[in-house]
C-alpha cells in the first residue's frame, strides 16, 4: 500500500509540475508579482498532494524586504515554506545545477551564492541586496545545513550580511516536523523526513511519499533589524535562540494548545484570523 501510494503521489507531482515549467518561466519574463505568486499557489497545491498540513502562527511579513532566518530540516521545507508566502530561497551555486530540482530552483528566483569564489560572492550579495529593496522576501537557512529536526545548528553570523541593508527585516521562523498520520512524529519516524548527513536524495524522497500524510508546525516570530540589535553578530544569536526556543515547544505540543482550522483540508492555522493573502 505504502509503494501505491508513492507512486500515485510521484505521477500526481509530475502531472502537476511539468506543466508549470513553462508558465513560470513566460511569468519571469512578462511579470514579476505574478512570477512571485505563482510558486506559492503551486506549492499550495503540492503539500495538499504531499498529505502535508500545515499549522502556520504569527504572520509572515509581506509588505517590505524580509530575510527569513529558518532552521532547515528537509527538502520539504521548500514546499512547505513556499506554501507560506511567496517567497524566494538563498542556495548554494551547486544547488542550480542539480537535474529537475536545480530548474525549480532557477524558476523560483532563487538566489545563488559562489562562497569559494569572492567575485561571485560579490555579485550574489549585489542580487539578494537588490531583491530586498524591491521587498521580496528571501528564506536563509542560517544553519547552513540541514539537521534531524530536533535540534537547531548554530546560525552563522556572516550569512546575514544582507540584513544591513536600510529598510529590510529579517523574520525568524520555526520549522517542526511534529505529527505523522495525526499523532506526534517519534524518533524512530523522523528520519523518513528529516534529509540530513549522508542520506541519498532518491531513496529518501521514496520513503517520505511512501510514508503517509505529516503535520508540519510554521511558525513566524516577529522580525527584528540590525539597529535593534546593533550587530550582525547579535542578530544571528537572537534568531538562533528564537527558533530554537520556537522547535522546542512545538515538538513538546505547547503550541497545539490553541488548536488549529483547516483550510483546503491541508493547511490550517492556530491564529483566529486568516492569514492575509500575499500580493
């Protein structure tokens, strides 16, 4: 049953990817707010297919340029955060050039960063400070790896360069992967999920289709600028231990207390108002 059912997603996210290629690529040339919108409608759809629902608090900041500073789990987190907001990730150079995966990333204007080379570096830096001024909002897994999911890395400072730019917030946000079939995700189970160390993407994205429907917490802390903190340094620190503080009491189950509503039969949310629609 487990092997149907991953089967019966794959042919799903195929039929539903493979369409989409080309309408996005003709909205990056012909309009930017719609190439901003249309990945998040897509990853919407994508996490009902996943059998992910989603429990979202706090609310993501929409009307000025934000860097999210999040833990990282998964691949998962892609979908998962795009379903958020739109929004637009920061990845490693090698990342464009992976099979299939590299041209979502591309199609989602995400940003790539050449750490070995200055000049690129330079340049991406350029991108991400650009981005931000046109308020987009860019996702920063501050870790700069991914973890098991029940712990959150360091955050390293250097990563937040962006930041000083004037007018721009950056937003912690928690992931917790914290249910499985609609009782708390164990420590045996978690691994099926969380994509980290030596693990092969194929047979890993095998077990995560073949493993049934997850409850997934998202939660957006309130954003915070440089000048509050007054350093880089002070403000990697602060969005570590609020992340980490937020992964924490959502895998003990304190932030299900307030209950959630669903929304699309996938996506639900613990705060009593609507999530406003993202423009």
């Amino acid at each position: 049953m487990s092997r149907l059912r991953a089967l019966i997603v794959l042919l799903g996210f195929v039929l539903m990817t493979l369409p989409g290629l080309p309408v996005q690529q003709m909205l990056i040339w012909t309009s930017k707010k719609a190439a901003r919108r249309f990945p998040y409608l897509y990853h919407r759809a994508v996490t009902r297919l996943l059998g992910i629902q989603l429990r979202v608090s706090g609310k993501p900041v929409t009307d000025q340029g934000c860097l999210v500073a999040v833990n990282h789990v998964s691949w998962l987190d892609i979908p998962i955060l795009s379903a958020v907001t739109p929004l637009s990730f920061i990845a490693k150079r090698e990342v464009a050039s992976w099979p299939f995966f590299g041209t979502l990333a591309r199609l989602q204007r995400s940003v790539f960063i050449d750490r070995e080379r200055r000049q690129r570096a330079a340049a991406s830096r350029t991108e991400m400070m650009t981005r931000l001024a046109e308020r987009d909002t860019l996702v920063l897994f501050a870790e700069g790896t991914s973890s098991d999911g029940i712990r959150v890395l360091p955050f390293k400072s250097a990563f937040f360069a962006a930041a000083e730019l004037p007018g721009v917030v950056v937003q912690p946000m928690t992931l917790a992967y914290s249910g499985h079939w609609g009782a708390p995700m164990t420590r045996r189970k978690r691994p099926a999920y969380a994509w980290y160390g030596e693990m092969d993407m194929g047979p890993h994205l095998w077990e995560a289709l073949a493993s049934g429907p997850i409850e997934v917490d998202v939660i957006c802390h309130e954003p915070i600028t440089v000048e509050q903190l007054g350093s880089r340094k002070a403000l990697a620190r602060h969005a570590e231990d609020t992340v980490r503080r937020g992964l924490r009491d959502a895998l003990a189950g304190r932030n299900r207390a307030a209950g959630s509503r669903a929304a699309g039969n996938a996506i639900g949310e613990r705060q009593p108002q609507a999530l406003p629609e993202p423009v």
